[in-house]
C-alpha cells in the first residue's frame, strides 16, 4: 500500500525564526550574516600576506565554532536583455540601434554558451540553548517549506521567553565579536533579519518558484 511521504519541514532541525534569530529544534539558536567579498587575486603580494594573517588571527581568537555558507546561483539574464531591447525600441539614432541589438545578440550567445554565476557569503554563528519553546516546523518556517502549513507557535511561558532573551544576549556578543574580527580584514557583514532569513529559506526550498514569489 503505497504511503503519502513526509512534509519537508520533518527533515529540517529548523523550530522557527524569532527577530532574526534561528530556532532550532534542539533549542539551539543560530543568527546569520551576510559578507562582502574580496577580490583576493587584484591585491599585491603584500596584501596578500596581510589578509591571510588578519584572517587567520580572526579564527585563532574564535572561543566557538562558525559556519561558512557560500551560496552559488545562476544569474537570471533575461531581465537586462528587455531592457535592453526597450532601450533599443527609443534610439534615435540608427548607428545607436544598431550598436544595441548588435550587443543583445553578443550578450544572448555569450549567456547561451556559459552560465553566469552569482555568489553570496554567509557566515553562521551558533549558541546552545535558550530556545526550548513552540512546536517543531511552526510559525514562519511551515509557511516557507513544500507541503509544510503555517501555524502560530505555541505561546511561550515567561521562563522561556527569559531564558531566551539571555541566550540572546550571549548570541549577539559571539556576532559583534565576529563582525568585528571580519571587519579587520576588510569584510563588511550585515547581519539578516527575519524577513532576509525567510526570503532565503524560500528560495532554498522552492526553486521553481520566481524570485519575485512572496511569502504571506
């Protein structure tokens, strides 16, 4: 007798999302940043030198572990050649209309021959505890995963929620002392909200969807 399979939200350790703040199942919290990039190649050798140095100090002054996510994905063309092809449609100038289409067609056989890829960097700065409340695959996240329903998360007793404030606390002193040591390398971190998180888990989760979907 064949059997429906289990919603995804079963196989993602993911309780909820609270002010930025990743809740997982074990009562673990997670907060996540996102960083800039260095072009490492164009620096001199000097530069070089100074920024694995920087860098390695930052990781030997680290009393904790950190994740780095590296999120790779193919560039969406099609939105620069309309453009392109209405900024074509206005020229005046028929050297100028020329040029244009001439460079839409350069673009549509360089985009057919190799894929464009877009990266983003992430770093995720994890500490235990402080989030034993609510229901697994409640709140925002159910609304996020395939086949997973969005429900309100059981209220949270004053205990809870004191004790999640605390690991909040804690959490955020791990995140400054990352940003800070980044910093020092000439990375610059922003740190992701709930609305950012949930945008991204979406698009993790539903790939066939258009970047434009919305999360109600």
């Amino acid at each position: 007798m064949a059997t429906l399979g289990k919603p995804s939200q079963d196989f993602i350790p993911i309780k909820d999302i609270r002010n930025g703040i990743l809740v997982l199942n074990n009562g673990d919290l997670r907060m996540m940043l996102m960083t800039s990039s260095l072009n490492f190649g164009l620096k001199s050798s000097d530069e070089q030198a100074a920024i694995i140095m920087q860098f390695q100090n930052f990781l030997n002054s680290l009393e904790f572990p950190v994740q780095i996510f590296i999120q790779s994905k193919r560039l969406d063309i099609h939105p620069y050649i309309k453009m392109l092809e209405e900024r074509e449609k206005v020229q005046l100038v028929d050297a100028m209309k020329i040029q244009v289409h001439e460079y839409i067609g350069f673009i549509k056989e360089f985009t057919g021959h190799t894929n464009i890829m877009t990266k983003n960097f992430f770093i995720i700065v994890p500490y235990a505890g402080g989030g034993n409340f609510g229901a697994a695959g409640a709140g925002l996240l159910g609304g996020i995963l395939p086949g997973g329903k969005k429900s309100g998360p059981k209220k949270p007793t004053e205990a809870e929620l004191r004790s999640f404030e605390e690991s909040r606390v804690q959490l955020e002193q791990r995140v400054s002392i990352v940003e800070q040591g980044l910093g020092r390398c000439d990375i610059r971190t922003t740190r992701l909200g709930t609305e950012e998180i949930t945008e991204l888990f979406y698009k993790k989760f539903n790939p066939g969807e258009l970047d434009t979907a919305v999360v109600d």
